[in-house]
C-alpha cells in the first residue's frame, strides 16, 4: 500500500513539474510564438520552392536559404514600407476626400437605373434629401474607424520588426527544415506511433492546402481586382487592392471594395468603365468558388467543409494566424479520430472479414 501511494505521489508531482516546465516555457518564449507560427507557415507551403532554387543553385542550401531570405524580405517588408508611404503621402487627400463627401450632392439617377425599380427608389431618395443623413449615421462607424486606423499607424514600427523576426526565423527553418521535420516525426512516434507520426505529416500537407486555397487564391483575386481598379481609373488602386487581399484572407472577398468602386465610376459619369468595372468584380467574385477548392485539394486531401470551418473559426477565435492555426488543429482531430472509428469497426468484424 505504501508503495503504491510513493508511486501515485511520484507521478501525480512528476505530472505537474512537467506540466509546469512546459507552461514556463511557453510563457516564456510568448512574445516569440507570433513569429515562430507564421514562419511555419510560411516555410512549409514553400519548402519545395526552397529545394528547386538549391537545385539551381549548384546545390548550396547556404545560397537557397540567402535567395528565399531575400524574396521574403521583398514580399513582406517592402508592401509594408510601400503601404505607409502611400498613406502618408495620400492623407492630405483623404482628408479632403472626406470633407467632399459631405458635401457632395448626388445627381438624379441616369436612364440605366429605372431597370432597376428598387435601386431607382433609392437614389432618388438619397438625391433628394442628400447624403448628409446617411453621413450622420455613418459617423460614428467613422470614428471607430478612424480610431482603430491611427492605433494601426501606431503599431506599424512594432509590425515591422514583427516581419523581420518572422524572416530571421524563417532563414533559420529553411537551413534545418529536415532536422526539425524528423524531429517532430520521432516526437509524434512517441506519442501516437506511426499514427502520431503520421498525424505530423498530415499537418503539413494542411498547412500547405491552405496556404495553396486561401493565400494563393487571395493573391489572384486582388491582384486582378487591382487592375481592374486601375483600368477604370479609380484613384489609389494600390491601397484598395492590399484592402481587396485582406479582404480575401478573411474570407470577404474583393466585392466589398468593387462594389463602392463600381458605384463610384458610375457616379463619375463614366457608365461605359462603370459597366466594365462591373462584369470585371463579378468574374473576380466568383472565381474562388472553383480556384479555392482545387488548389486545397492539391495541396492535402480533405474535407473541403473541414478547411472552411477551421479558417473561418481559427480567424475568429486566434485572429489572421488562425487562418493557418485553425485548419491544422481540425484536419489532425479529424484524421486520428476517423482512423479511431476504423479500428474499432475492423476489431468488430468477424476473423474471416479481416482477412
């Protein structure tokens, strides 16, 4: 009896030290975790893109590493520099655009809109008693705004050490990516056997479906919307096209940025452009509905519900790095549970059907 109770003891004080050393270390390595799982994230989907330009590259992983550094620098760092010196050089004309659009008075609807009785109805409601109601009721929807962007002004010298941690630790995953791949295999091993092991293999191949179907799709969109954008001649398409592919991660999509644009280039008088813009932000809309599904598929066979659920959910629950998060949690939960019900269902066969 004594030395079963010496026993629970020395497990139950052993259970809660390791529980304790594993929280300390999470605690403490907090301020880094951010950076580690997006550079995750982003070193795994590009893994193969790595081994491709070490191949090139005479087979140097020191020249490979150097190459992905560089274009992770450029495509990080250098929108965000971008995005700042836009905004800073377009605030005088925020500004002003913002005291037009107080001003502003709508013209009477164009012959075009009577096809349309509802959309009739209201512009000419809104033309008759101006904008000014509606900016009242907008206002302080603006303010909010307007609060949340200057705290975002204020957190980009923070965001941009963030990015340039997330390419240090980036570079240092590229030059030890296959250590850290079979080290965490041996850790799943451990703990699940080939099962566990598997299940780290299948988070990767989720990491990578995802950042196919949502990133590469979010790409696409954006950058096609920004060009539609720029065709039609509305102003500042840079900064609406960054806006369509945040839009797009979130799981908006770009028809909340054409859409007002659209409204725009009619009001401008141009209806030729403005029915352009307009068939241009419908294909652009719609086009994930095909273009996110293949990509996910090539990247890990699962559930396309199971991959929406986690993006949608991770987004909400863990924010943008949920995205990523989300999906992996989900797609592993899934796995071994389904691969559970399958032993058990094989268990309760007959010899004969086993074999």
């Amino acid at each position: 009896m004594n030395l079963q109770q010496r026993d629970l003891a020395q497990i139950t004080l052993g259970v809660l030290f390791i529980g304790g050393l594993i929280a300390a270390s999470f605690w403490i390595l907090q301020p880094f975790l951010p950076a580690v799982i997006w550079a995750t994230m982003v070193v795994v989907p590009t893994w193969q893109v790595m081994l491709g330009i070490q191949a090139r590259l005479w087979g140097k992983r020191s020249l490979a590493v150097a190459v992905m550094t560089l274009i992770l620098l450029l495509v990080l760092v250098v929108p965000l520099t971008l995005a700042i010196a836009t905004i800073a050089d377009n605030a005088g004309r925020i500004a002003a655009w913002t005291k037009w659009l107080t001003e502003f008075e709508v013209p009477p609807p164009p012959d075009w809109v009577a096809g349309f009785p509802r959309l009739q109805a209201f512009w000419q409601e809104v033309a008759a008693t101006g904008i000014q109601e509606y900016a009242a009721r907008f206002a302080p929807y603006a303010r909010t705004g307007t609060r949340w962007l200057i705290a975002e002004v204020g957190n980009f010298g923070l965001l941009f050490v963030q990015f340039l941690l997330i390419v240090v630790i980036a570079a240092i995953m590229y030059a030890g990516g296959e250590s850290a791949a079979a080290w965490l295999k041996r850790f799943g091993r451990r703990l699940g056997g080939e099962r566990g092991a598997g299940a780290v293999v299948l988070a990767g191949k989720a990491i990578r479906g995802v950042a196919l179907g949502v990133v590469v799709t979010a790409v696409v969109q954006s950058v096609l919307g920004g060009i539609g954008l720029a065709l039609a001649g509305v102003p500042m398409a840079p900064v609406l096209t960054a806006v369509m592919f945040m839009l797009c991660i979130a799981q908006l999509g770009p028809i909340l940025v054409l859409l007002p644009a659209v409204i725009w280039v009619y009001w401008s008088g141009d209806s030729a452009w403005g029915t352009f813009l307009l068939v241009w932000a419908l294909v652009v809309s719609t086009m994930d509905n095909f273009l996110r599904p293949l990509l996910i598929k090539k990247g890990a066979d699962l559930p396309l519900l199971l991959i929406f659920a986690g993006v949608i959910g991770g987004l909400l629950t863990l924010g943008l790095v949920g995205i990523f998060v989300g999906p992996v949690v989900l797609a592993v939960a899934y796995t071994l549970l389904d691969a559970w019900l399958e032993d058990d269902s094989r268990r309760e066969l007959p010899p004969a059907a086993n074999t």
